[in-house]
C-alpha cells in the first residue's frame, strides 16, 4: 500500500423510508475515499497518493454494508476486482500508467456481457447465462486499466422506466428508498449516486440512461447513436440502443466515454470517426453557445416543482450563453420499431419459456408481436428520416435545453403508473 488506509467513518440511516445522508466533509483528506470523484480518485492514484487497492477496498465494504438495502448490484465479483486493482497498482509502481481510468473502480448494467461472470438482464431466463466472451466496451475498459466490481440491476431486458420488474427484486432510490431509481439503468445510477463505484456504465434506448440518472441526482450520458459500440450487449432494439457513461459529475463522464467511444469494426452500427477530446470540449467558453429549447413534448404537462426548476435553469443560461430561442423537432414514432426488434430477439424463448420473464415485460413483448411488417418498415424509415431532419435544428443551435423528465420519482409500489406507453 502506498498509504495508510482511510477508514469509512459515516454513518447512514439505512432504515426503510429513509434518505441516504452523504458524508459530511472531513479536515484534509476526504473522511471517505469513496467521496472522491473519478478524476480526483484518478489524479491521486497517478501521483501513488492512494492505491488502487485501497480504492477498491473501501468500495466493496461500502457495496457489502449499503447493497442489501438500495439492491443496486446483482453480481460483485470482489476476488476479480481485487486482483485488477493489485495488478493496476504493480503497472503503476513501475511507471506503466495506462490513463485515467487506470486502478479506479467502475461498474456495469447487467447486459453488458463479461467473460466468464454472469450477464443476466436481471432475468430468471438469463439468471445462469455466463458469456465467453467481453463485450466491446469491457474490453475497451479492461484495456484502459479499470477495475471492474460487477453488475447492476436493471429493468429486466432494459424494456422499461422503473427498474422495479426485475428477478432479482427492485432497485431502491438512494435518496428516498421507497422511490424507484428510474429505469432501465437504475442499478447503474443508484450504485453511482450511493458512492459504491467511481462511475458505470448504463444502456439507453429510449432514456434509460438519463431519466435514472435524474432521478438519483447523477449524471448520465447518452452518446450519439454509433459512437459507442453496443456488440456484446443484449439488445433491446438493434436500431436504437446505446451505451454510456454514468458519473457523479461531467467531467468523470468525460473521462468515461474517451475510454468506450471510437469505432468498432465488428459492429455494424458503429460510425468510424474521429473520437474528440471530451475534457479539452469542457475547457470551452460557453458565452458563444446558442441554446434551443424544444417546447412541444418536452415541455408539456411538467410537475410544478420540475416546472420551476427547468425555468430557473433557463435564465441561468440565458445569462451565460449567447441566448435561447424556441426551435421545433421533427416527429418520429420509435416505439413500433422498440418493440417490433425487441420480440425478434425474444421470439425463441418467448415460445419456449415465457413463463420466465416478468409480467410487465411478457405484455410488452407480446405487444411487439402484433407489429405487423408494414408498420415496422415504415416507422423504421421514419427513424432515419428524423435523425436526418434534426440536422438541420442543429444548424441553428449548438444545443438543446430539456427536462430530463416531466414528473418526479414515484414510490416502487405505485411504479407501475408511469411505465412508458407500450408500442
């Protein structure tokens, strides 16, 4: 070790119904080293400040004494991360520093498949299912020096906004644990806003990445379609899955995503493209920016207090950017093509099996059967007509200002009421 080793010293009220309080701020160094950021758990690791072992350490009590209450990981492979770390730290000691994700521990939403480690979807039908191989992003990781921890729950099969059906029980808000962490990626944003992980990463088709991160006061990225290869991910819809990172701030996302984007040969969706640095775009003035602001959809039928908070987002920036205008996005109609995909890969064992596969989950999937061929060709073509036309909005803004969401968390047991709409 190459430092005495923090102690984790904060008390949490872990009782049901309560809120998660953070830390409160120590003298010196961080009275937790699970506080830190990615990119100050990073800069200390570098400097042989703080080992990555210690790092993964103090995350893996912190999963073993908060998990059991918020459910966030389905799988902690402890032993593995354990050896990543102790591997990162002799890489470093001997001056082979791999990057900023070098020794620092991260997370994964459970489709995302591992070799050797269990992928289950958070599915009784995948709960065995131990892939042979690591899907592109792991790889990619394993490659950058990250410590991997396991695998969070989700939404089973990603098809839906609660992450409450899901085999492996329901995942709490760590805020709130009678709130739902949003859905799909609600282990992934739980686990991240809890401090249990440095970051993760999280799938997101239609807001899976961004409404649990939210919800559970995180950041969350949804790259652009084809940045990030989703090849050895199971799949919700092949024509409109991503994969992204979730951190505690911008700048981890930043460092996240330099590590996964760039282009995948293997994957037919991947775009081969010059990858930017995301930190250097971050260093930006932000005066010159022009904002747009989409009001229809976006902006209709907003909870008061989401209301409020967006309008006081909007003079903020108003004050700091070269203006807002209001703009108009084309319309699309994704969800024929969501379920239309999602039934094709469930087909096999939606006819052998269905019995499997949690209730909301099964209607929905036999939903995406009554899609008829025309309608999916058709809402296919729409897909790429929209993502054509929304270059032209572009030419007139740099970007876009939204609520992430129109409504608040609701309580697990009232989940159910705002599932999104099934196609």
């Amino acid at each position: 070790m190459w430092s005495r080793r923090t102690l984790l010293t904060t008390a949490l009220n872990c009782g049901a119904g309560s809120v998660l309080l953070k830390g409160q701020p120590g003298t010196g160094r961080a009275t937790e080293v699970t506080r830190l950021s990615l990119a100050e758990a990073s800069a200390l690791v570098r400097r042989k400040a703080l080992s990555p072992v210690e790092l993964t350490e103090a995350c893996l009590a912190r999963i073993e004494r908060l998990n059991p209450t918020l459910n966030a990981f389905i799988t902690v492979t402890a032993g593995q991360a354990l050896r990543q770390a102790r591997d990162a730290e002799s890489e470093i000691r001997k001056g082979k520093w791999r990057g900023p994700l070098h020794g620092v521990p991260i997370a994964l939403k459970d489709l995302i498949d591992t070799a050797g480690v269990r992928t289950t979807a958070a599915s009784a039908l995948f709960k065995d299912r131990v892939p042979r191989e690591d899907a592109e992003v792991v790889r990619r990781l394993n490659a950058a020096g990250a410590v991997l921890l396991g695998k969070l729950n989700m939404h089973e099969f990603a098809y839906g906004a609660t992450s409450v059906p899901t085999f492996f029980g329901p995942v709490h808000n760590p805020w709130n644990l009678d709130r739902i962490a949003g859905g799909s990626s609600g282990g992934s944003a739980a686990a991240v806003a809890a401090e249990l992980c440095y970051g993760a990463l999280g799938s997101d088709t239609g807001g899976s990445i961004r409404q649990p991160s939210a919800y559970c006061g995180i950041v969350g990225l949804k790259p652009t379609y084809g940045r990030v290869s989703t090849r050895g991910v199971i799949p919700l819809s092949w024509s409109m899955d991503h994969i992204g990172p979730m951190c505690r701030g911008v700048g981890d996302a930043a460092l996240l995503l330099q590590a996964i984007a760039g282009y995948d040969p293997l994957d037919t969706a991947s775009v081969d493209a010059p990858v930017p640095d995301y930190g250097q775009s971050l260093r930006a003035k932000v005066s010159a920016l022009r904002l747009g602001i989409p009001r229809s959809i976006f902006y209709e039928k907003l909870d008061p207090e989401i209301e409020a908070a967006i309008n006081r987002a909007i003079e903020l920036l108003r004050k700091l950017t070269a203006g807002l205008h209001d703009v108009h996005l084309p319309d699309y109609q994704i969800l024929p093509v969501i379920g239309a995909e999602a039934y094709t890969y469930h087909t096999h064992y939606m006819a052998k099996t269905p019995d499997l596969y949690q209730r909301e989950t099964r209607g929905r999937l036999e939903q995406g059967a009554k899609v008829t061929a025309e309608v999916y060709i058709q809402a296919r073509r729409e897909l790429d007509r929209a993502r054509r036309a929304v270059r032209e909005v572009f030419a007139g803004v740099d970007l876009l200002v939204t609520p992430t969401t129109p409504v608040p968390p609701a309580s697990i047991t009232e989940s159910t009421g705002i599932e999104a709409p099934r196609p």
